[in-house]
C-alpha cells in the first residue's frame, strides 16, 4: 500500500526539506521539468547568509525561500493568501502551506472535490482529507507556480481522475488485488 501512496512521488530527503521536495514535485509532475528536490535546497541554501542557514534546518524554510527558487529557474511564482473559499476556484496544482501542531508543513494541493481535498505529501504520499479538515490546517498561504505559454492544462500527473471523486477505495482494492493498473 505504501508502494501505490508514493507512486510519482519523491520522498523529502530531510526533516525540514518538505517546503523544497513540494516544489520539485510540482514542477516535475504538473510543469514537466525534472528539478531535483536536491537542486532546489541547494539553490536555497547558497542564496542565504550563514546566519540563517540554522534557521531553516530548524524551522524549515520559507514560503518566500521557494518562490525565489522557482523564479531562479525561470518561473514565475506568486505567494498569496487566499480566502478558504478560493480553494473551489483553483484550475491546476499549487503548494500550500498546513499549520499542524507540532510544525508547519509543505504540500502539493492537487484540488478539491465532493467535500475532499486531494494532497501530494512529500512526506506521507498521496491524500485526501476532508475538506473541512483542510481549511483547519490551511490558513490560505499559498504559492502559484507557473510559466510563459503553459497555460492550464486537464490533463497531468498531478490530476485527480473522475473516479476519484466516487470511490477511491474501491480502487485501491482492486489494484492490491490485481484487477486494475494505478
């Protein structure tokens, strides 16, 4: 089961590198360009001053830390803050931010639907949660990814397939047992 979670994902390679990991994940499964989460944390770090360094391996980095490295590789990135009910107006992926108790975390919003959220996670694999459960966690921090000419397309890794809004479990099954391909 952990194997079909992860399935299209890289997992975060360190505690604090979810915020770096989510970028990677959107530009390579949404944007088609092959960042490594490795490149990203390391166009990070090198852009800070010694002083901060310590800062973000504690507490992790920034929303503004992944928009300069989006833009670094030639993308334009905004970071916004959104009203919850904005998450239904989302045409394509987008990172977000979840405040959890113990720490804030970086996911990959793929969209919303029949009262679920559907997560990439560079940590625990793909999710979906209820949305009234999302808008607990998510205060509107968001971080839109995009290029010149990319327009929106339907059609991606990172798309939630129409038989995901019925019943995902069902699906889940009948791949464990063998009947259906992911």
């Amino acid at each position: 089961m952990s194997q079909l979670k992860m399935q299209g994902i890289q997992r975060q390679t360190l505690d604090y590198s979810c915020g770096a990991a989510a970028l990677s994940l959107l530009l390579n499964r949404y944007l088609d360009d092959p960042v490594t989460e490795a490149q990203i944390l390391a166009d990070i770090v090198l852009r800070l001053p010694e002083s901060e360094r310590l800062e973000r391996v504690t507490d992790g980095f920034s929303m503004l830390d992944l928009k300069s490295a989006a833009e670094n590789l030639g993308y334009t990135a905004d970071g916004v803050l959104l009203p919850p009910q904005a998450v239904h107006a989302l045409k394509g992926p987008v990172i977000i931010l979840l405040h959890r108790k113990q720490l804030n975390h970086f996911v990959v919003l793929k969209g919303v639907g029949q009262g679920r959220a559907f997560l990439a996670d560079p940590a625990r694999g793909h999710l979906r949660m209820p949305l009234h459960q999302l808008l607990r966690e998510w205060q509107g921090e968001t971080l839109m990814v995009s290029r010149e000419g990319f327009g929106l397309p339907d059609q991606h890794p990172l798309g939630i397939p129409a038989r995901h809004y019925l019943s995902p479990e069902t699906d889940t099954v009948r791949v464990l047992q063998g009947l259906s391909r992911p």
